[in-house]
C-alpha cells in the first residue's frame, strides 16, 4: 500500500482495457478528471475534462476501453493502475441482457412471458464485487436509453438507502460516479436490523411484499417490464444465507443468476436451479480490485450511511430537529415477544415467538439514538405490509416534559405518526 502524503497532481496514461484502482484518503477529498480518451467508473462514463471531487474513503476504479489520461490532485489512501480485469466478461453478460431487452421490447404488445425482459439476480460471498457488477449492469443498460429497476436486498451494506432496509428504485441514467444512486421515489420496506438473522420471517416477509409491489408495477408497464430488474443481495451465503438467496430467486422469478467469486456457492445453484430450465446460472470472476473490508469498517460504514441519509454526502444537507409530544406518535417493534401466556395455550405447547407481529413500544430512554422508520401504514395491523416514507433520528427524550426530540432529512410534517423500531442505533460523530 504506497501511501502518498502531500497534495500532488499526478497524471496517469490508461492502457486500453486497463484500470486505475483507487482509495481516497481517509480525510481528505480526492479531485480527478479525464484528460483524455474515455474512461468510465462502475459503467458511468467520465465527462471529459470536467474536474469531479470523490469523498474521503471512497474506493473504486476508473476503467478505460480504448486507453485514457487521467488526472489526480490531492492525496490516495492507494492507487494503482491493473490490466487484468474481469470487464470483457462483465460487458458479455450485459450484451446479452442487452439482447433480452429487445426481445422483450419487441414482444411487448403480447403480453405474455415473453414481455419480460431480464430478472438478473447478483450473489456471492462477502467482498466479492455484487454491488459494483449490479451498479455497472445498471448504468450500461440507462445508458442505452433503458430504465431497469435496482433492487437492493443487503441490509448491512446496501446502496439505496440506509442499512436495515430493502429498497428498489428505477434507474433513468447512468448511476452518478460520486453521489450514487438518486433517490427521487424508492420503494423502501424497514427490517431495522443489520443481519437477517434477527428475524428471518420478517425479511422474508418483507422481501415478499417489495417482489408483488415491483409485480404489480411491472404490469401497468411495458417499459420497465422490458428493461427488467437487477438485484442485489446479501453476503451471507451459508445456511439460512443460502436459504434467503433461494428464497429471493424464487420471489422475485429471477431468470439470470450471477455467482460471483465462488465455485462452490455457483455449482450448488446450478444443481439445485436444474430443474428450471428458463433460469440461466452464469459464473463469473471477482475483481481483483474489490477491497476487502473487515466487521469493523462494515460498522463505521454503515454508521457513514446513516449520517449521509441525514446530513447529505458533502454535508450538505442541513438535518431538521423537531419536537413531539409522546401521545403524538406511536412506536412499533415487530416480531419479540410471545404469542400468548403458556397458560392460553394447549398442554405441551410452547408459547412461540411470533415472528411478524406488532407491538407498541412504550417511549422511554431506550429510545434515544435509535433510528426509527417512518411507515405508510394507516393501522398498525398494516405496519408489516407498508413501505416506509423516510427514517428519523431521536436525539432526546425528556421524561419530565414528556418531549421526543428527533431529527428529519428536511422539514415538514412526518407522513404518519407510526414509527417502526428495529435495533438500528447511530451515534452521531
Ligand atoms: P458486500 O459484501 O458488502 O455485499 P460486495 O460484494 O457488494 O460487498 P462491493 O461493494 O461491490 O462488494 O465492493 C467492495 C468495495 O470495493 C467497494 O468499496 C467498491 O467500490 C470497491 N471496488 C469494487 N471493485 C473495485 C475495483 N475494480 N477497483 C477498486 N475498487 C473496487
């Protein structure tokens, strides 16, 4: 790792089919730009000359088809330019969705089966590259004019919104190199933990409920229908990991199944997705370029996530506080509990703990620092099955004056006065 420390400007020439690898460092920002030819980052091409300012800790590659100059000013954690990449294979694999596409297209008045265009589901062990081979499948696919549907299943590291949610949102154009994904309507359901572990009806449930809400979309619309969707997913791969990947293929009616990275994992649901023939299960290599990242900088980057939510990725966004009564709403945990007193139920059965229900949480210290979501829900009965609006962030509970005081994105009325809590804390830096 060479670890540059005083500010420079450097220039480095690309090869054709070649990328420069880089981590900004820690706390300063990085400028880049195209000098010359193209280069792309993660599938969005770079503007030529156009200085772009990338975050602290922000890793990713600027990857050139034909050869490229670029230029750097500031500091690197590292960077360093690599030929071999797996990006001819990767491409492969978006010429031919590409293709689907335009089949489904084509068939789009019949209505049938063959209207769908590509359900491509991305798995793989931890660090393997899934988000950035999903973003990049996403940004070739705007940038030929399609609009493909992300779908992010990964409540620890997921890019949509914050952790402990699942999400979808339409991709228009390419996913911007800096700012990420642009949230202007996702489809957001709360889990409100960060393993799926915690509660593995709950996320399958509300895997469930984001599959029939796309279904339903999909329906009244033939555009998006042909663009098809692609879905990213956890790093769990192991045991009930496995199990929610079969669980999300089948939910969703995924047709391409991308294992990146992992021999074992890909030759299990090649065997066991055999008897569907209309599923294509493609292997494909890890970049040598992802970074690994150990349970600690997992941690600080979900907590990195949840301040950007609030305060925007270059701070700006200026978060809004704001004060309620405790009558004013009403917090909701799910799943916990026990379903019924041992002495309501038959001899011999166990009080079991009822995975999906709902029940008031009373407002109290315990709540202080919890991020919590705020539902659609009309009735509570309905908390499970509704998406969310947006998340708040509680910063003070006064016993004595019965006040809550929480912080919101922008300001404005919440939605609804019901609040679902998980076990997602932050603590603000
Ligand atoms: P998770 O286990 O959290 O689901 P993942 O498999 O989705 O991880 P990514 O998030 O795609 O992995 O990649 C991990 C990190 O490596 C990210 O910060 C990403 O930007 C970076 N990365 C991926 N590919 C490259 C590359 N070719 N060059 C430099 N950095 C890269």
């Amino acid at each position: 790792t060479a670890v540059t420390a005083t500010p420079t400007i450097k220039q480095v020439k690309l090869e054709r089919e070649s990328e420069l690898r880089i981590e900004v460092a820690n706390d300063m920002p990085l400028r880049l730009r195209l000098l010359n030819g193209t280069a792309e980052i993660f599938g969005t091409e770079l503007p030529p000359e156009m200085w772009l300012t990338f975050p602290p800790r922000l890793k990713f590659a600027v990857f050139t088809w034909y050869g490229a100059t670029i230029e750097m000013e500031g500091t690197t954690e590292t960077d360093y330019t690599a030929d071999e990449t797996p990006m001819v294979s990767y491409v492969n694999v978006h010429a031919v969705l590409e293709g689907r596409r335009n089949r489904a297209k084509a068939s789009s008045s019949s209505g049938s089966e063959t209207s769908q265009g590509p359900r491509v589901i991305v798995v793989g062990p931890t660090d393997s590259g899934k988000s950035t081979l999903s973003r990049m499948l996403l940004s070739w696919a705007a940038k030929q004019g399609w609009k493909p549907t992300y779908v992010d299943l990964d409540i620890g590291q997921g890019s949509i919104t914050i952790p402990g949610c699942i999400a979808a949102t339409p991709i228009e154009l390419p996913i911007d190199p800096v700012e990420g994904i642009s949230l202007e309507m996702p489809l957001v359901y709360f889990y409100g933990h960060t393993t799926p572990s915690q509660n593995v009806d709950l996320y399958k449930a509300l895997v469930k409920e984001l599959a029939q809400i796309l279904e339903r979309q999909f329906t009244g619309n033939a555009e998006s229908r042909a663009a098809g969707m692609v879905i990213n997913t956890m790093g769990w791969i192991e045991g009930v990991g496995y199990e929610l990947i079969l669980h999300a293929i089948d939910t969703f009616n995924a047709n391409v199944v991308l294992v990146l990275g992992q021999e074992k994992l890909f030759s299990m649901l090649r065997d066991v997705l055999r008897n569907k023939p209309n599923v294509d299960v493609v292997k494909l290599q890890k970049s040598g370029g992802v970074v690994s990242r150990t349970s600690k900088v997992r941690q600080k980057a979900r907590s990195y996530r949840i301040r950007e939510y609030f305060y925007g990725i270059a701070n700006d966004l200026s978060p809004h506080s704001n004060i309620a009564n405790f009558s004013d709403l009403f917090v909701y945990r799910i799943g916990g509990g026990p379903q019924a007193p041992r002495s309501a139920l038959p001899i011999g059965a166990d009080p079991v703990a009822n995975p999906l229900r709902v029940t008031a949480v009373n407002i109290d210290r315990d709540l202080l620092h919890v991020v919590l979501a705020v539902s659609y829900a009309q009735e509570p009965d309905q908390i499970v099955s509704s998406n969310i609006a947006g998340l708040i962030y509680i910063t003070d509970i006064d016993l004595q004056r019965r006040k809550i005081t929480y912080l919101t994105p922008t300001a404005g009325d919440l939605p609804s006065k019901y609040l679902i809590m998980g076990t997602l804390t932050w603590l603000e830096t």
